[in-house]
C-alpha cells in the first residue's frame, strides 16, 4: 500500500457534533479507496455532511436516533457519543446510517468544548434541554427501606444477577422497526419521577407504570433475547431483554413469566403477565430502556420513528 494511503487511513477524518451537553464523534473505519495523488484533494476539500437527529428537542433522560449520509460511499461507519460506542447501519432505501443513542439522566445542560487533536469536517451544535420531572411521595412495606440481614441478601443476590445479565447484551442489533406499548393501558407513573418512600429514602422513577390490572399479558416491546427471566427482591418477577449493541428493555412486577433466558422473542410476542410482586404499592406493570448503562424514558422511545431494516 502506498505510505500517503497508509498515513490517510491511519488518520482517519471524523465528525464531531458539539451540543450543548455531549458531542457526537463519527469516525469512518472503512474507506473508499483513493488513489494516493487523490488524497491530498480529500483531505483540502470536505464535501458536507448530512447529520439529523430526532426527536428534535433533546432532554436528559431521551433516546435519540442518529441519522448520518456521509458526502461519499462507505463500507462501515462507527462513532462515540457521550462516551458510549455508536454502531451505524446502513439503511439502502434512504442512503443513511443510523444508530440509536440516549442521554443520561444525570447529564447538566452546558457547553462543552469539541476534543482535542482530531481531525475535523464538520461540527453541528446539539442543545439538550433540562427535563421537567416531578416527585410524589409513596407509603411502602418496611422491608424495602429497612431491610434485615436475609433481606439485604437476596437484594445482593439479585443486583448481582441483573448486573451479570447487563454484560451479556450482544454487538448486534436485534430491534427492527418502532418500539411498541408493552400493554395497551393508560401510564400512572412517568419516567424520572423523584420518589420518596416513607418520608425517607429517595430514588428516581427510571421507567413507566402502567395501570393494568394483575393478569393482563405483557408483550416485548420489540425483538430480542431474553437474557434474564427471574424473581428479583426490588423488581419481582422479571424478565430483560437484549436488542443488542447495549439496549436493554426491562419487565417488572409479573406475576407470570411466560419466557426463558436464551429465547429469542419477536416483537409483539407475549413475555409474560402483569402482577405485584416486588416492591410495588399494588398490581401494574413496569418497564424500563436502559442503552449502554443509562436509563432511558420508554415514552420517547415509543415515538420514535425508527428504520426497519
């Protein structure tokens, strides 16, 4: 290989988004291949990118979905944003790459400078919002604020078990198409809500409450693998599943699982039924969307209007 052809690929261009709280780095890993006398053109002259996002407006808490057309043809096309390692996949229809990302939670609004000593084409300026979350006040059994000894065992236990599953989410993607409901049921409770349990001890919602009534079936939200089916001390009967390259969705409370780790479930396809168990105030079910170790609001997700492919 030419030495001006092995220098440009070892320095490969990318493309930074720079957003009010995150930037958004695009990196092509596999290039057309130039001729090494054109190189130096492509390097002077950068055609435009065309880089959207939706939903349009961001808040911490929200899934985004990336919609990426490169200037030229690529083979792959890879990425990182706030830290987390991004997948594209082309969609032939649109000559697009997508990826599904989120934000955290815990991200502050502010601006933050682009990275250091990359190269760049192109920077785009993302604002992300401060989402409005409100807090209730809920009266639980004692156990789930003051456990004894047994009890602080089987929430190690089952902490343990849910982190072991967590690794487990494998580098393909497994969704297709949108998200749907889990249940065809009005929410009772949002996502982020800041809760109080006793006057006392304080988390954050990190999913939705549906108001169903115990025996209703619970369907996956899309397809994937179950990678936990199990009784856990906080969440009840649970099952997770793997849509691959880190996205996660959660099934809490059942009375029933219908499934077992290992199945490969369709999306619409029934996982279990809705019931009370855990630490749950009275029968309904929750479900959460965790990518990469954040949790997600469902809501979003389930608006989203996502590539099926």
């Amino acid at each position: 290989m030419d030495k001006r052809r092995q220098r440009y690929l070892k320095h490969t261009p990318s493309v930074i988004f720079a957003g009010a709280t995150a930037l958004l780095v695009i990196a092509l890993t596999s290039l057309p291949y130039a001729r090494a006398d054109q190189v130096a053109t492509r390097l002077a002259v950068v055609p435009a990118w065309s880089i959207r996002w939706q939903p349009a407006r961001l808040v911490n808490g929200a899934p985004v979905l990336f919609r990426v057309k490169p200037p030229t043809l690529v083979k792959s096309l890879n990425g990182t944003w706030l830290g987390h390692d991004l997948s594209f996949t082309f969609e032939p229809s649109t000559r697009t790459w997508f990826a599904l990302a989120g934000i955290s939670l815990e991200t502050k609004p502010g601006t933050y400078s682009s990275e250091k000593g990359m190269p760049v084409l192109s920077v785009k300026r993302i604002r992300v919002a401060a989402g409005k979350y409100h807090t209730i006040a809920l009266l639980i059994p004692k156990k789930f604020t003051e456990p004894n000894a047994a009890q602080l065992e089987a929430i190690n236990q089952g902490k343990s078990l849910k982190d072991k599953a967590f690794l487990q989410s494998g580098a393909q993607r497994e969704w297709s198409g949108g998200f749907l409901p889990p249940v065809n049921a009005p929410v009772s409770d949002v996502f982020g809500t800041r809760r109080t349990f006793n006057a006392a001890v304080q988390s954050v919602h990190k999913g939705l409450d549906y108001a169903v009534p115990a025996g209703t079936p619970v369907f996956a939200v899309n397809s994937g693998t179950v990678i936990l089916a199990h009784p856990l001390f906080f969440e009840g009967n649970c099952v997770v599943l793997d849509h691959g390259q880190g996205l996660l969705t959660l099934y809490l409370h059942l009375s029933e699982i219908t499934v077992k780790e290992g199945d490969h479930i369709a999306r619409g396809q029934q996982i279990g039924i809705s019931g009370a168990t855990g630490r749950a105030t009275g029968a309904h079910l929750h479900v959460a969307v965790r990518w990469q170790g954040v949790y997600l609001n469902p809501a979003t997700l389930f608006s989203l209007h996502l590539p099926r492919t």
